[in-house]
C-alpha cells in the first residue's frame, strides 16, 4: 500500500493491501510454529522457510531429528473450522490444495536430501493448524500428518527413531547448507520491517477498535436518553 495519511492513520486504516493481507497473515502462522518448535531442543535441527527449486517457492520449517525429516506446511485459519479426511481437507466446508500440496513437497523433499547424503532419507509432510477454532479429524490421511499448532512438538518426539546418529548428522548438515535446495541467489528477510509493518498493523487495529468504542458510546449516548423519554411519555411518568 502506498504510506498511509496522518488521516488515515488517525482513523486507523491497515497499512496492508487487500491482496497482501493473506501473506501477512501467513507469516504470523509461521511465526507462531517456529516459536513452538524452539521447544524441541537438543538433537533436533530446525529450518524455517526453506527455498526449494528455480521458481520463488519454499518450504516453511523442515525439522530433523531422531525420526528422521518433516516437512512442515503451516496453514493459519484464525477462528475457522477445519475438517480433515483421508483425501480432503476442508476449512469453513471449503475445499483446499493444503492435501495436495504437501504430498507434493516431502517426496521432493526426500529426493534431494537422498541424493545429497548418498542414502534413502525418510520425510514425511505434515500440515499444522494454526489459530482455528475446531478441528474435527474424521480420518488422519495415510502419507500426511494433520496437527493444531499445540500438537506438534509433543507429535514429534513422540514419533519411533528412523535416523542413527551419525546419518542424522549428516542429514542436519545436507538440511542446513543452501546448495542442497537451490543455486539461485536468496534474498535477505528483512525482519526489522516486518517488526514494523506488525506493529503498524497491531496499532491501526486498536485504533479502529477505539472508534469502534466511541461510536457504540455515542449510540447509547443519544438512543438511552430517547428511550427513557419515550417510555416516561407513554406510562405517564
């Protein structure tokens, strides 16, 4: 969005743009799971939005550990019910891609790392719910494992040991060194000015919730004063 007026400001309006509101939203999602998966500690390795191939995409965390590698594909559906089968995923009874997506990204996932280290690598995808208000599993697909963002840590460790020590090492390096995913050159996160686009969106928010406040005051101020006159006149008071 182009920098937002002092009037602008002053109302509150969102420095995001309406297309860039679900991106925004994301990273939050990605966020929050890779502040939950810190809780993995030692013997885990973990890397957060992990370029993948020639064309812009990437894998949001890609976690190893004892187990063997997880790919980790972080939906963010803040209040919505999602319902899980075995071939579909459905948030609010609408049909999405989130299936198909990650069966496509572990065994992607699994060749690289495969070639990289010379010996079979085991991933399996998983998808992870964040914020929604119900999840109602009916079936756990076969090849991908569907978790709320609670789950996950407690998942992990929880799975049986598929990686000695010495091939979990040199899978953690394979993991960690960009040539294994892609030779394009990768920009810089900027963190600092998405701290401060988050900080902008957070204060535009409260603000219009204050509005908000202000206009609800001003109803009352005006309806209540009316009503006790209208129902003093009607009853004779």
């Amino acid at each position: 969005m182009p920098p937002r007026s002092a009037f602008a400001r002053f109302l509150g309006r969102s420095p995001l743009s309406e297309d860039s509101h679900p991106w925004y939203v994301g990273a939050l999602g990605e966020l929050e799971v890779a502040r939950r998966l810190e809780a993995l500690g030692d013997g885990w390795t973990v890397v957060h939005s992990v370029p993948i191939g020639t064309r812009g995409s990437d894998i949001d965390h890609v976690v190893v550990g004892p187990p063997g590698v997880f790919t980790l594909n972080t939906k963010h559906h803040a209040g919505a019910k999602v319902w899980v089968g075995g071939r579909r995923l459905l948030v609010n009874g609408q049909k999405t891609e989130h299936l198909r997506n990650t069966r496509h990204e572990a065994p992607r996932t699994q060749k690289l790392l495969s070639s990289a280290v010379g010996a079979d690598v085991p991933v399996r995808g998983v998808i992870v719910v964040v914020g929604a208000k119900q999840i109602t599993v009916r079936e756990q697909p076969a090849d991908v494992a569907v978790l709320a963002s609670p789950q996950l840590v407690r998942w992990l460790k929880k799975q049986k040991p598929a990686l000695d020590a010495a091939l979990g090492a040199t899978v953690a390096a394979a993991v960690c060194a960009k040539e294994t995913w892609t030779g394009q050159p990768q920009p810089m996160a900027d963190t600092a000015g998405f701290a401060q686009l988050r900080r902008e969106v957070e204060s535009a928010r409260r603000v219009r919730m204050l509005w908000g406040g202000a206009v609800l005051v001003g109803i009352l101020g005006v309806s209540v004063p009316l009503a006790i006159g209208y129902y003093a006149r009607l009853f004779g008071g």
